[in-house]
C-alpha cells in the first residue's frame, strides 16, 4: 500500500498548490483593477476636471471583460459547455456516469472562470470550482493517462480501474475543501457527509493523510509569498491567527442562537426554492432558443446583467468611489458603509463583519439593504455560466443577519465591557449567523462545526 499512499501525499500537494495559486491570482487581479481605479481618481483629482465617470467607467470595464472571459471559458472550453461542479462530483462518485468530467479541458475551463469569476466581484467564491479541480487532479494523477493529449504513462497502472478511481477522486475532492479553509478534518468529514456513499476506515485515513498534505502545503507557501514575491521565512509558520471568538459560557446566549439557528433554516430554505425557480426559469429561457451557437452566446450575456446590475444596483463603483471607501475602512456613512460591504471580495467583507468590538461600525440600513442585494444575486448567480462556489456568498449573507441580531441585542442591553457581558457583540453572532445559514442551505452539521473552527481559529 505504500505506493497508495504516496499517490494520497502527491495529489494532496499538487490541490495546496493549485489552491495557493488560485487564490494568488484572484487577489493580483482584485489589487490591479483598483490599482488601476485609483490612478484614475488620482489623476482627476490633480487636474481638477471632475473626470470622475472615466473612473467609474474603468472599474466597470474591468469587471465585465472578466465577467466575459470567465462565461466564454466556462461554455467553450469545458466539454459540457458549463462549468461543473459538486453536483456532477457527487454524482460520479453514486454511480453516475458522466462524460467528460474528468479531462483537461475542464480543468483549464473551470480553472480560468473560477479566478475571473470570482476577481471580477460576482457574488460568489472559489470553494465549489476548487473541489471540482481537487477530483481532477485526483483522477488525472491517479490514472496518469490523458486521451486528449495522448498520454498513457506506465506507472500506478493498478489503479486503473473505476473502485480505486473514485478513491482518489473523493480524496482529491476533500482536499479541495481542506485547502480552501485550511481544514484537514472538515474536509475528509465534509467527503463523508456530503460526496461519497462508498466508505471505509482504509480511505479514511488516506483521504485524511492528502487533506493534511493539501493544507500544509497551502500554509507553507502562503507563509512565505505575497502576490508571488518571496517575503523569507520559508517553513516557518506565523502564528497570525489567533482564537477570535471565546467567552464566557452564559445561558443567556443560547436563546439568539436558537434564534438564529432556526432563522438560517427558514432562510436557507427559501435560498434553495429561489435558486430552483431561477434555474428552472434559465433553463426553460435558453432552450426556446432554436440555434446552439445563439444559445452558447446568450449564455454570457446573462452573467453580464448579473454584474451590472450588482454594480449598478448596489452602487459599489459609485457610491464607493464618492465617499472613499476604496482605499480606507471604516466608511464616514451609512450608505457608504454598505457600498464598502459589497466593494470588497466576498472573504474580505466576511473578515469586515466578524471583527469583534466593533458594535457601531455599520448600522441597520447598510446590513439590509447589502443582506437584500447579496442574498439575491448570489441565489441568482448560483448556476450562471460561470464557475463559481456558493460557501463564500452563504457564509456573507448569514453574517450580515447575524451581525444585525447583534446590534438588536446590542441597542437592548447596551455596549458590554465585563467579561460576562462580552457575548453582546455582533462579530460573534455574525459568525453564528454565517454557520446557520450555510447550514441551512447545504444541510452539513459535523463537518460545517469544524470547518467553522478552523475560520474562526
């Protein structure tokens, strides 16, 4: 079995590097399209000539040509002409036959439109494309065999058959999850609880082993570069994080966590009978359409409106730019306030909303009306032409109705400084929130409590 594991610690590897990579490339581009708005609004500023819509106009057309290239990778490079994902994994991994899952072309398709799709600022995350790509390399390094680029190498020929294929793949899959969140454990009890249906202690352990080598992996090169420039201390872990969250047991909490532990289900409920009707919809749009080529390229034009109108619609461009909000934190207003939750990428936002001890930060109307506008157009992003993951936008959308139960609590009993009291914060139930309603949408217990430590750890 050593060759087993050995396979386990390389596709464990090569999914902590893929991961560091993807989400290096998403933060260069984010960097370079503000770097780019803020010489604009630099060079207005010294000529005095009020030129502030060319600004506007440059960071919407930098979102949109990603927007762009992010659908027409996802519709004309992958085999199946839209990006899969944990649905199709799932799958496969029951029984179901697929074809052209598990070639290059989807990688590099899901690959291209998960970073564009996710730096362009859809509401959406890496999490979903990431476990899709953690099952190819799974399966491409298992097999070592490729019909498109005709490769059939005569190493690990053994595992050439479709039980041990889908071994590796529910590794490769778990390590995915592992890599995204640094989490060995939630991952390997994420592939139990949601991916596979063919288990045993054996693959356990070898599933555990590759999500250990995914995170390590992740951690050890995201310690030691920064927009892939070597900042030293390489193999040397900085211990940056810290445990954000822990207070005193008191019975009081437990009651608005009852509350919004019932209010992620309602919530998570209607998130999945809206993203239904909204496929069912997008489904019954695009097949009207007689021709294949006019329905391949109408699909695009959908993730186009979906993005204008979250730039538009939310003012993240406008509202953010009048007020400043690119380039300080917190916003000097209410509405900008709101438009600097929803200018940021989804994991700096979710960063913005768990900090703790700030309870006047943002206020009512700038939590609602971003809870109004991520709610929806993440439900109707979900299953657009794009490569994109939902664990990003669920965990965003419960933070944001969790911080505002904390400010209700906060408005009732007032700022609390006593260690008892220390519970009354609206980073914490932003955070009970955030879980809630990810439960509520994906149904995970076990493993969504253990990926939520380690965020949060």
């Amino acid at each position: 079995e050593c060759d087993r594991w050995l396979l386990m610690g390389l596709i464990g590897t090569a999914v902590g590097t893929l991961g560091f990579f993807i989400h290096q490339i998403i933060d260069s581009l984010i960097k370079l399209k503000w770097d780019l708005v803020e010489n604009y609004l630099q060079v207005s500023k010294r000529k005095q000539d009020g030129n502030i819509h060319m600004t506007r106009l440059c960071a919407l057309g930098f979102g949109l040509a990603m927007v762009v290239l992010s659908s027409g990778s996802a519709l004309f490079i992958c085999p199946a002409g839209s990006p899969c994902g944990l649905p199709e994994i799932i799958g496969y991994l029951n029984g179901t036959s697929i074809r052209h899952l598990f070639n290059i072309k989807a990688f590099l398709g899901t690959f291209v439109s998960c970073v564009l799709a996710v730096a362009s600022g859809l509401f959406c995350g890496p999490e979903g494309p990431m476990i899709h790509l953690g099952a190819l390399l799974g399966c491409g390094l298992s097999q070592l065999q490729s019909d498109t680029l005709g490769i059939h190498l005569p190493i690990f020929t053994r595992f050439r058959n479709s039980a041990d294929k889908r071994s590796f793949i529910t590794a490769g899959a778990g390590a995915g999850i592992a890599s995204v969140f640094r989490a060995p454990i939630g991952g390997l009890l994420f592939t139990l609880e949601e991916v596979s249906s063919f288990w045993d202690v054996r693959l356990a352990w070898q599933t555990f082993f590759c999500c250990l080598m995914a995170t390590f992996t992740m951690d050890l090169l995201s310690s030691s570069f920064c927009g892939f420039v070597y900042r030293g201390h390489f193999g040397f872990f900085e211990a940056e994080k810290r445990i954000l969250f822990w207070v005193r047991t008191v019975i009081l909490a437990f009651i608005p966590t009852i509350l919004l532990g019932m209010l992620g289900g309602l919530l998570g409920a209607l998130f999945v009978s809206l993203n239904i009707k909204i496929n069912k919809l997008r489904m019954q749009f695009f097949n009207s359409i007689p021709k294949l080529s006019l329905r391949k390229t109408s699909k695009p034009l959908e993730t186009v409106l979906i993005f204008v109108i979250a730039n538009l619609g939310s003012g993240r461009n406008f509202l953010a730019l009048e007020v400043g909000c690119i380039l300080s934190f917190p916003c000097s207003s209410e509405w900008g306030s709101s438009a600097a939750l929803l200018v940021e990428n989804g994991k700096q936002g979710i960063t913005y909303l768990f900090k703790r001890g700030t309870h006047e930060e943002f206020g009512y109307a700038s939590l609602c009306t971003a809870l109004a506008f991520y709610f929806i157009l993440s439900c109707w992003t979900a299953g657009s032409a794009v490569a994109s993951g939902l664990v990003i936008p669920m965990l965003y959308t419960g933070a944001l109705y969790g911080r505002i139960i904390g400010l209700i609590l906060v408005s009732i009993f007032g700022v609390q400084t006593n260690e008892y009291g220390a519970w009354i914060d609206p980073g914490l139930f932003a955070a009970i929130g955030a879980a809630s309603f990810f439960s509520g949408v994906s149904r995970l217990t076990i493993s969504l409590t253990v990926i939520m430590v380690s965020v949060l750890s």
